[in-house]
C-alpha cells in the first residue's frame, strides 16, 4: 500500500517586539504568517499579541497595558 503524502503545513512565523504604554518591552514575540492579513497587516498582528496577552494574563494574574508599539525584531 503507498503511502499518501502529507499536505505540507505551514510552521512559519514572524517575530515582533513590542513596547507597552507603561515602557516595558517584550521582544521575540511569535505571530503566525497564516494569522497575518496581507491587506491589514498591522491591525491583525495587533490582535493576535493582545490576544496572547489576554491568555497570558489568565494564567498568571498580571495583565498587561496597552500596547504603544509593535516593530519587526531584527
């Protein structure tokens, strides 16, 4: 019996940092290419780190400010 190939999936991601209103920063952050809009680059990225700002701060109890800036990491 031949085996079927798997679709190939797609494990890209884009790193962020990203600076907060209260200064802190955090660098690295992992976005995935499938979760970026091409037409609304910015407001999807935004979205997707509030996002795992929101799940982070559950599971901690610390919950973070609002974001001031979101930069490529070099």
């Amino acid at each position: 019996m031949a085996r079927q190939k798997k679709q190939p999936v797609d494990n890209a991601f884009a790193l962020f940092d990203v600076i907060y209103q209260d200064g802190a920063r955090t660098s690295n952050r992992k976005v995935p290419t499938a979760d970026i809009d091409q037409f609304d680059r910015e407001n999807s990225i935004r979205t997707f780190i509030e996002q795992q700002d929101r799940k982070i701060a559950e599971m901690s109890g610390n919950p973070r400010g609002p974001i001031k800036s979101i930069t490529p990491s070099a």
